[in-house]
C-alpha cells in the first residue's frame, strides 16, 4: 500500500527512540545500532517518523543481533503500511459496524478528513481491519473484570463477509459493555462447525459465574440451531437492524432517487454560490479602482469613502446574504445520515427544506419574491 510521488512538505516529524537502556539478556549498555525514517498518514495529520532502534553492545551477547524498537511506532501503524492504525480502525468501523460501502468511505477519507488514499487502499484497509479482529480474545483481565462487575451478558453474534470469496468473520460481542469478546474467520459455516466458537462465549460466562442474560443474531440458516444447541435456555432474539433492513426495501429506490435531487441542488447552490463570489469580488476590485466620479461643478469631501454607488451598494448586502444562504444549503447537504433509520438522503433534504424557510422568510422581509431562487 505505498504510495510514491506524495508531497510531505507538511509532515510532522517525530523522533522515536527505543526506551530500553540495557540488554535483557546480558545487562550490557544498549547503543543506537539503526537508523530509520517513514511517513504515517493519520486521520488529522501526515507523520515523518525517525526511528532510532538500540542493539547490545557486547559482542559477545548472545542476543546482540536482536534491536530494540520503541513501542510507540506500533500503537501508531502496522508494519509496511503507510495509513495509521487510526485510518484502518475507522474505515473498518465504518465497514462492519455501519453497513458503509467502500466508495463512500473513500469519499469520507477524502472529503471530511483529507486523507489522500485512493479506493482500492480501503479495501486493503478493510481486510486489515478483519484481520486485526482475529486477534481479539475476550479473556483479558480487563475485560474479565468489566463483564464480572456488570453482572451478565448479553450476547451478539453476527457474521460479516467482505466479498463471496473470503471467509465469514464471525464477531462475539457484549452488548451491555460493547466490547468485543471473541471473533474468528471460518471457511465451514454448518452448525456443527459455529458451536466451538460460540462454546467460547459460553465458557468464559461460567469461569466468571455470571449468566448470559440473552442473545441476538441474525436468521442465518447455519447460526440459528448453533445457538440453540449450546444456548438452549437462553432468551434470544432477532436482530432489528436486519428486520429494518426488510421493512426498508420497499422505499430504497424513492430514498436514492431523493437523494440524486439533492445533490442537483446542493450542486445548483454551489454554483449560485461560486457566481456571487465573483460578483462581491468585481464590486470590491471597483470601489477601489474607479470610485464614482463627482458631479460637475462640485468637488469631493475629502474624508467622503470611496465606494460603488446607487443600487450596486445596495445590492451588496443582499448578495452577502444569498451568498451566506447558499452556503448553508451547500454545507448541510454533505451532512451524512445513519443506514434505515435516518437515511442521508432524507436527512440532508430536511436540513436544505430549513434553508428554505430561512431564505423565504428573507425574501418576505425585503419584499422581493417569495421563492427563493434555487430553493
């Protein structure tokens, strides 16, 4: 995922340098033995990492090839990636947990956090994330400790395939903590094949001594008797967001159609706003180049402002406030919803119909037209 030719003009240089001052092995001084330099693009910021790694310096050490590194350079990207761990984390969240496609979180890396990432580099990001999701294991002493504090636990199960090619990430997580208790990848699907997985969860409940108080999953024809064979007296429902998802599918076709206009007016309001731009610059490039000329016969205060005259003055206010409205109606309809509930479609019309209103109500007050122009 490299990507050559980027301008780091404005990177932010960190120096990380190994916090170890001697050898685990032989108690010998530890000296900076390599050099070496990155760049990291986080969410808010381009990164130039210096890494200073510390090797033993007694020969005779039997772990003298071995380098130190500092732990942060870990906690800030994974090896041979350039994106941070930030960039995968979110990309990932957005993926799994929002239902995003990879096109719009490309669009939201590049428009809300100026990330420069190209759309097959989410896709990449995405499989990283899933991967890092392998590697979770819900027995931690931090979170034993949590879920024993809390009494019980209530569990979700969902699997989540990144194409038809790859394996079904299995997700365990607990719903009161929201934390994550177990997740695994798995080429078998059949009921047998998901009970050690979940006889996980189930085993981590009893050590603890603390009940599962429910569970909810998805209608998955292989997950389903699964749940019943190890769960069979636990409470369990269907999960809404699916059952959401069904109760939506009637109206997808109206909400994208409703959000195509959108965009053709947020579009119109940008161009508007773009051409009153232009035309507050030449008022301004006229005051101060070719004030009006004095009556003849008649001089000029000397302390009288120079300035354009007659209606283009007082037209001026009136264009700052189409300008300020256009604006607003070009902000709001980058607004981004929630999947089913709030779609961003219908979000972002009920924000521009509050533009409306707003530039209606100013047109009534001047006494011009009562629809605004472009609204």
């Amino acid at each position: 995922m490299r990507h050559h030719g980027r301008d780091h003009t404005q990177a932010e240089t960190h120096v990380l340098v190994a916090p170890q001052d001697s050898c685990a092995s032989c108690g010998g001084v530890l000296w900076i033995g390599q050099w070496r330099d990155r760049y990291v693009q986080t969410l808010d910021k381009d990164l130039y990492l210096i890494m200073k790694d510390k090797r033993c310096s007694s020969s005779s050490c039997a772990h003298a090839h071995l380098r130190y590194r500092s732990p942060q350079e870990g906690r800030l990207v994974l090896k041979d990636h350039e994106f941070g761990l930030d960039v995968v984390i979110l990309a990932g969240e957005k993926h799994l947990r929002e239902n995003l496609s990879i096109p719009r979180i490309y669009k939201l890396l590049r428009d809300q956090y100026r990330v420069p990432i190209c759309e097959r580099s989410v896709g990449n990001l995405i499989d990283d994330y899933v991967a890092l999701c392998e590697c979770v294991a819900g027995d931690t002493d931090r979170l034993r400790t949590r879920l024993a504090e809390q009494g019980g636990i209530v569990l979700s199960i969902d699997g989540v395939q990144y194409d038809d090619r790859s394996p079904v990430l299995y997700v365990q997580r607990d719903v009161l903590s929201r934390e994550v208790l177990y997740a695994e990848r798995r080429l078998a699907r059949a009921a047998d094949d998901l009970v050690p997985m979940l006889e996980r969860s189930r085993d981590l409940a009893r050590d603890l001594g603390i009940p599962i108080l429910g569970i909810v999953s998805d209608k998955e024809r292989s997950l389903v008797p699964a749940i019943a064979k190890v769960f069979p007296d636990t409470p369990r429902q269907f999960c809404h967001t699916h059952y959401l998802k069904n109760v939506a599918e009637p109206v997808e076709e109206e909400a994208r159609t409703l959000e195509e206009a959108v965009r053709e007016v947020v579009t119109s309001l940008r161009d508007l706003e773009r051409r009153l731009e232009r035309q507050g610059s030449a008022h301004e490039v006229t005051a101060q180049v070719s004030p009006a000329p004095a009556p003849v016969g008649k001089t000029t205060a000397p302390d009288a402002p120079a300035g354009p005259s007659g209606n283009a003055a007082a037209a001026m206010p009136e264009a700052e406030v189409a300008a300020a409205l256009a604006r607003a109606g070009t902000t709001v309809g980058k607004v981004s919803g929630r999947p089913i509930l709030e779609p961003a479609g219908l979000k972002r019309f009920r924000r521009l119909e509050e533009v409306r209103c707003a530039a209606t109500k100013a047109a009534r007050k001047k006494g011009g037209p009562r629809k605004a122009a472009g609204l």
